[in-house]
C-alpha cells in the first residue's frame, strides 16, 4: 500500500534498502499529479510487493523536494539502497510508466538466474534448464531468463529460441540480445534459394554457413566484405547479422574486438 512520506530518511532511504520504493512528488493543486497518482497505485496493488509507492506532498517538504532538485511535478524517482537510481516527469501515460518500472526495477528471482547463469559456465546445461524453466514458470516477464534459456536452443532447436523471446519488448533491457537471439535463429532456418542473384549472393551464403557452424571469425569477415560491397543486400542482413554475432559474444569479446572497427568502417 502506497504511504505519505513523514520522514524521508526513514520512510525512503532506509526502507529502500529492503525494497525498492517509487517517491511520487506533488501537490495538491498539481492537476497532471492527480491524473499519475492512480496509475502509480494500481501498478503498486499489481506488483505483489515488489516495490512500494511514497507519496511525497513537495508543499509539506519542499527541503526534500529541493535537496533531489525538482523543479516541475508531477516528478517520480526510484530509490533503491537509499540512493535515487532512475526518474521521470510528467503524467505519463500507464504503459509507459509499466516499461519504466520494468527498466529499472530489480528483476524477481535475480538470484537464481545468477545461479542459472553459472551453472552454463561450468557446462552444467541440464541443471540451468530446469532452473530457468521453474524461474520463467513463476515469473514469464523475467527477461533474463528468457534470454539466457533461449540461447540454449540456438543451435539444436532455433524455433523454440526465437519463440521464447517473442514476448520480450522494445524497451526491456533485454530487447537488444533477444533481436540478436531471432537474428541467429533466422539464418539457422534460412533457405538460401530465396535470396536473390547478386555479385555478393555466394559471399553471402558463405557468410551464413560460417555463422551456422560457430566460425564467428569468418562470418563476420565476410558479412563486413558484404556490407562494401552491397550495404542493403537481404535488406541490410549482413549489418543485422554482424551486431547479433557482437551481441551473442558480447563487446569485450575478442572475436568482437578484432572485427569491430571493421564493421564500423564499412558503414560509411
């Protein structure tokens, strides 16, 4: 249940230290306030106690409201382990304000994928599924999981990869690894017959086959030479499939590294 902020160190910065808490500052003459105030309540009564939201009157505490610098409110901050950590202004609308708490929010059962993800590394695949499979049975938003279980099924099952990170949407932290996840699972089905006849087709192919057989240094050799010479072959694939490649090895990678000024430069 949302709270009147009385004493922000102890009704804000302490608390936040156990659960994140959303501080909405406004006033009562503040006519967009009135219009975010409900929005805010409803998405506190949905979230099971994953946050908590404190209503602080700027009128009743304008030293506070002038200490985190508001100058225009409706203003809302996020607060966890008492330090402000995301805001935004105005009366958005609820969806917007869904795609921010889901932004910024810590996600549920963080630490189990923690556990999931470790168990990848020791090669212990078998034990990760059933882990991420039980996370994403109690929490389906859990973005993380959902990418990290869906990569397990790049190579063997690309159907079900591409479909576990259908529900991921634009916004969500994870948007840019479950594009790169259906990137990868598109060329893994891809009927190269399709493709139309070019001086770049064959190099073209060639530059799937390497990526289907995890020979990301050649793939990306010969979707950089793609790019020269045809940027928008296969409407711009050879750019999409670079940045999946970045982004399923990671930038500091260094396959990454070593072909990543290349890539650039073959852009302009």
């Amino acid at each position: 249940m949302s709270f009147d902020v009385r004493n922000f160190e102890q009704d804000v910065l302490a608390r936040s230290s156990h659960v994140p808490v959303l501080v909405d500052f406004w006033a009562e003459w503040c006519g967009p306030c009135r219009m975010l105030g409900p929005v805010l309540e409803k998405l506190e009564s949905e979230s099971g106690g994953a946050w908590q939201l404190a209503k602080l009157d700027t009128e009743a505490l304008p030293d506070v409201a002038s200490r985190y610098g508001i100058r225009s409110i409706p203003n809302v901050k996020l607060f966890i382990d008492g330090a402000p950590v995301a805001e935004f202004t105005g009366a958005l609308p609820e969806q917007s304000v869904r795609q921010f708490l889901a932004q910024h929010l810590p996600a549920a059962g963080s630490n189990e994928v923690d556990e999931a993800e470790a168990l990848l590394l020791e090669g212990r695949s078998s034990e990760a599924a059933v882990l991420l499979e039980h996370i994403l049975e109690s929490d389906a938003a859990n973005d993380r999981a959902r990418v990290l279980y869906a990569q397990m099924f790049l190579d063997d099952d690309p159907t079900k990869a591409a479909s576990l990170v259908a529900p991921v949407e634009a916004g969500s932290k994870y948007d840019d690894i479950a594009d790169a996840i259906r990137t990868f699972a598109r060329y893994r089905l891809f009927d190269t017959a399709s493709l139309p006849e070019h001086p770049v087709r064959d190099l073209y192919i060639s530059a799937i086959t390497a990526l289907n057989d995890a020979d990301f240094d050649s793939a990306l050799e010969h979707f950089i030479d793609v790019i020269r010479r045809n940027r928008y072959y296969d409407d711009d694939g050879a750019r999409k499939a670079c940045i999946a490649i970045f982004k399923i090895l990671g930038e500091e990678h260094e396959i990454t590294l070593r072909h990543r000024r290349d890539f650039n430069g073959s852009l302009y």
